[in-house]
C-alpha cells in the first residue's frame, strides 16, 4: 500500500506538471473537496513561457500549511513548510525517475504509463475532458504495484478544473474561485530565511540513513534474504505440522516450538 501511494504521488506531480505544461493563462484559484471542506489555495503563472506553480495545503490533522513550488526554469519541485522554515528541494528528473530514483533503491524493474481520455463534463461551466492516468510497476520481488490520477482538463486554456487522489472512489477535488491574473514573482521563491535541504543522488534513504545509495542497496538485499530464510524456515515448520506420520501430540509440540521461535524474533 505505500509502494503505490508513493506510485500515485509520483504520478500525481509529473501527470499535474504535464497536464499545466499547455496553460495560456496565470491565475489563482481554490480547491475543495466534494464536502465543501478546503483542499488547498493555487496560484499559476505562465508568463513568458515559464511554468511556476504554488500550492497551500493544509493537513487534515496538525492544520500545519505545506507549500509546494514548481519552476519549469529550474525542472524543480521545492516543499515548503513554513512551521520549521524549511525547504526541501525535488529535481523533476529524479520525480520522474521513479521509485529507483526518488527512494534511492533498485526495486522497480520496468514501468508503463498511459493517459486516455474517458469522456467529457461540464466542471464549473467549463467543457472538461476527463482523463485517467495510470502507471503500473514492476518490482524486483516479482509483483506489481499500481498507481492512478484522475483529472479534468479544459483544454483550450490547459487548466485542470477537477481531479482525485487517485481513481475510481475517491471523493473529486475542484477548483472554484477562478481568476485569470498575472501573479507576483515572490510567490514562487523560497523565502530568504529558509533553510534549503536537497534531495542527495541517493534518494530519500541516503538523506535518512546517511550511507551512499550502494550501501543502501547492500542492506536491503541482506535484509531481503534474511526474510527469505525465515519464510522458508516456517514453511517447513508448517509442513512438518501437517505430517501425517506424527501424532496429534507430537504436532501440538512442534506447534509450540514454532510459537516459541516466533515469540523471540
């Protein structure tokens, strides 16, 4: 479940960036959930060819604001928290990488991503096409983890009037509030007095461990085997609970045992 919301959150900021990058407009607007209850506040500008977002959102919970900024003239991605006055900067090369580049870590052996056009509605008075982007993965552990975003665009101005996190149940988000209007300069820089953290090569797990992403790798291939000896030991320990030459009592005490080793690790 992580892996794919970390998918769908990767999807989500290269689809959004992808999605703006044919705006003719700046504007400012807000997000609502379907409840009434705010998403977040945005501001765009695609003055002289130079996309730049900004998004305030608050958390559900704390009620604390992140803010997002993406410069099309740096290919970056800049997240913002005003309670610590820190900054964490994203390069779009390395979000649209993948889990390898972002995590740090060769888990992802293949990837396919696709956009279709579902159909067409009517958002806020506007004519949108609804568009399904998905992104499926291939991990190094044989299986697949998925990802989707879900959005409608209003094509002749390049704004995206709703969308979900995610696809299919999830409650739409929508932008109300319009404005088309040139938008100021400072809303898209990290203020002075904030302090700037960068994204390492080695992704989120150098930044969290401080070892080199080799190194990161070497620990997460030993703790992949040490989790396939052990799998392997209770699923002998489970045929040996089905033996039919034991007794029943001699079953009921190696199903202690098992208990016993599984209660130490």
């Amino acid at each position: 479940m992580k892996r794919m919301l970390f998918i769908t959150l990767c999807l989500f900021a290269v689809t959004t960036v992808q999605a703006q990058s044919k705006l003719t407009v700046s504007y400012s607007g807000t997000q609502y959930w379907s409840n009434g209850k705010l998403y977040a506040k945005e501001w765009v500008s695609a003055a002289d060819g130079n996309l730049r977002l900004r998004s305030e959102r608050p958390d559900e919970q704390t009620g604390e604001t992140t803010i997002t900024i993406f410069r099309q003239d740096s290919a970056k991605f800049y997240m913002l928290k005003p309670a610590n006055k820190t900054a964490m900067v994203l390069p779009m090369s390395q979000i649209q990488g993948g889990i390898n580049s972002m995590l740090g870590l060769d888990i992802e052996v293949s990837r396919t991503s696709k956009t279709e056009l579902l159909g067409r509605d009517i958002i806020e008075g506007y004519d949108c096409g609804h568009y399904l982007s998905t992104s499926t993965s291939t991990l190094t552990t044989g299986t697949e983890d998925s990802g989707c975003y879900e959005y409608w665009l209003y094509e002749p101005l390049g704004v995206t009037m709703q969308h979900k996190e995610g696809c299919g149940y999830m409650s739409p988000i929508t932008l109300k509030n319009f404005q088309q209007a040139p938008q100021p300069d400072h809303l898209f820089e990290i203020p002075g007095d904030y302090s700037v953290i960068e994204l390492p090569v080695g992704g989120l797990l150098e930044m969290i461990t401080g070892n080199s992403r080799e190194q990161n790798q070497r620990d997460a291939e030993n703790l992949k085997d040490e989790y396939n000896r052990q799998t392997e030991d209770l699923q002998k320990q489970f045929e040996q609970l089905n033996d039919p030459n034991k007794t029943d009592q001699e079953k009921m005490l190696d199903a202690l045992k098992m208990l016993e080793g599984l209660n130490k690790k």
